[in-house]
C-alpha cells in the first residue's frame, strides 16, 4: 500500500489501535460487540423519514425558485446555496431506500422517487442493486464492486476528472433519460448498451450492470418512463420558451452543485487503498470513513448518516437516525485501543489531503 500522509484522527477515548491492528482478519470483539449493541436499533422510525425527507425537499425547492426570482445576485447566490444543501439532504435518502426494509416506511419508496428522484432525474434503480453489490463481503474493493475505484493508487489528475464528471452529470441524465432511453425503445443493442452502462449511479467504469427481472424490473420500468417523459417534457418547455433558458440553466446548475457536493463526499467515504483483492470485514471499515461529532460541517457534507460511514459499513441495516447511538455506545463501550477508533476522523480537509497525496505520492 503507498505511502501516505498521516491523519489527524479523532481523540477519544485513544488513537492507539494503529498499533493492534492486524494486517489481516477480522477483529472479532469489535464486530460482536457492533451486532449485540445494536439489535435494539434496527427500526426505521417512519416519522423521521417523512418529516426529513418532505421538510429537504420543500427547503430545496423552495430555495430554488427563490434563486430563480431572485432580485440580486447576492440573493441569488445564498438561495442557490441552501437550495444545494437542502436539495443534496433529500437527494441522499436514496442510500435509505436501497438498506431499509421493504415496507419499513410505508409509501416512501414510491413518494421519495415522485418528489426527488424523478425531478432531480436519479430515480432509485439507478441505485437499487448497485450499492447492495458495494457492501457484498466478496466484492468490496475488487473489481467486481461497482462503487469502489483505487483513487488513492491512481494517477493524481484522477481526482478533478472525477469531480468534474460529477459536475456534469445533469447534462448526461438529460441525454440518458431525454433521448437514450426512447431511443433505445427501438434498438435492441442500444437499449443492451443503456441498461449495461447508464443504468447505475457507479464509479467503476469496468461495472456492467446485468438486465432487471422480476417485480425489480417493474419498478425499474415505471421509474425510468416517468423519468424520460419529465426530461423530455423539460427540454421541450424550454425548447419552446414556456421555461426560460436562464431558469432552467439555473435548475441545471442547482442540480450540478448537488451532484458535485456528493462527489466530495464520495472522494472521502472511503480511503480508496484496496489494489483489488478481496478484503476482511474489519478491513473493509478500515478502508471506510466516519467523521463523528464534534464536528458540525459533516452534518451538510455528510447528511442522512453518511458521516457515519464505516461504521454503516459495520451495521448496514442500521437506519440513518439509529447511526449516532449505535457510535456512541461501541465509543463508551470499546477498550481504547479498539481498530474502530482508526476509522474516526476529524473533518473533509485532511481525508482530501491524505487522498492526493497518497496519489501522488504513488506515481
């Protein structure tokens, strides 16, 4: 594994697992304790979801038309801001939808992609499928993980193209939605080359996502309809001038910020340092990320649990709002030289320092 520089990771209760950690293996106390501490956590509270969720989405869209409207562009710019955090919180929810229950929150499947997914054009087939694939003990960190890429081992202009690809995905869920997917209605091989390769919200360019079947593809099939008859809709309205071009060159942007912010996020979810071999459980949420309290910034840049990310890696059917207990107790419960402690980080600044320089570094 490359070099890389050294982090400042959180202090409490110690840092001290550096030293026990075994190369390899599980650490089998931190895992039992991880399951037995938290059976009591793994009930999606539907409340919290829907008060979350509808109170994003309404900040969200709200704050876009405001930007739209705005009389200034100072307003403009902190509409277009709240619009893109509140708009990425709601956007999040679905990581939520691929781990909870079938029926665990009533109705928020099918409102969540009526609400978001489909206007912000990434309704959740395009996740579904995709990310259980990431969190298969046997496909983490190999080639065979859609959601996983060796950012730390590549080259350094690795990082801004895959910012950068993030910052115009709008414009491709555009094409995808607006003129691929119809156009695929009448090219077996186009519609081959769509389901396999624009299907799936992945970073792992090798990944071919196989056909859906079953009740999945009837939900893929009323997503992805609804989905190309709102981008062909919008583009026509606009093409018509019933949507002015600098609204929807706004909305374009908005959608832009939202994407580019998960990007970031992304880039820190993981240390990216697996060269393709299989990985320990232990291993793989070393790999992993969380960025506890007390920070504050996380809570924007990370919503919906993602701060918690390794230890989501631990705990997967663990909901959102359950994840700051569930790291509370193993904190409080854990000796002080547990391998969960390394996975505690203090912000975003030092994971991006620690991603390039490794990068760098390794070529």
């Amino acid at each position: 594994m490359n070099e890389s520089v050294a982090l400042d990771r959180e202090t409490g209760p110690a840092a001290a697992g550096e030293a026990a950690r075994a190369p390899h293996g599980d650490d089998k106390a931190m895992l039992k304790a991880a399951a037995s501490l938290t059976r009591d956590l793994n009930v999606a509270r539907p409340a919290i979801y829907w008060a979350d969720m509808l109170g994003s989405a309404l900040l969200g869209y709200g704050a876009l038309a405001a930007t739209i409207a705005a009389p200034s562009t100072l307003i403009g710019v902190v509409a277009g801001l709240v619009a893109i955090l509140a708009l990425y919180r709601a956007g999040s929810f679905i990581h939520e939808i691929t781990h909870v229950k079938p029926n665990a929150v009533p109705g928020f499947y099918w409102a969540w992609n009526a609400l978001v997914g489909v206007p912000l054009l990434v309704p959740s087939f395009m996740y579904e499928g995709v990310h259980n694939q990431h969190h298969a003990k046997t496909y983490y960190g190999t080639a065979e993980d859609p959601e996983y890429l060796p950012l730390a081992l590549m080259h350094p202009w690795t990082l801004p193209v895959f910012l950068i690809a993030a910052a115009l995905a709008p414009v491709g869920m555009l094409i995808r939605f607006g003129i691929l997917a119809p156009l695929s209605l009448l090219s077996p091989k186009l519609r081959e080359a769509v389901v396999a390769k624009y299907s799936g919200l992945q970073i792992n360019p090798r990944f071919r996502r196989p056909a859906p079947t079953g009740e999945f593809r009837t939900r893929w099939m009323i997503q992805e309809t609804a989905a190309s008859l709102w981008a062909i809709t919008l583009l026509a309205l606009v093409a018509t001038g019933n949507i002015p071009l600098r609204a929807f060159l706004i909305f374009l942007a908005i959608s832009a910020g939202v994407m580019f912010l998960n990007q970031i996020r992304t880039l820190v979810a993981h240390l990216w340092e697996n060269d393709g071999e299989p990985m320990s459980v232990t291993e793989q949420y070393l790999d992993s990320v969380n960025v506890p309290p007390p920070g504050v910034l996380p809570a924007l840049w990370a919503p919906v649990g993602l701060r918690y990310h390794a230890l989501h890696h631990l705990l997967p059917g663990v909901p959102y709002h359950a994840l700051g207990e569930a790291h509370r107790r193993l904190k409080s419960s854990l000796a002080p030289n547990s391998v969960y402690f390394d996975a505690n980080y203090r912000g975003l600044s030092p994971l991006v320092a620690r991603l390039a320089v490794s990068s760098w570094k390794g070529r």
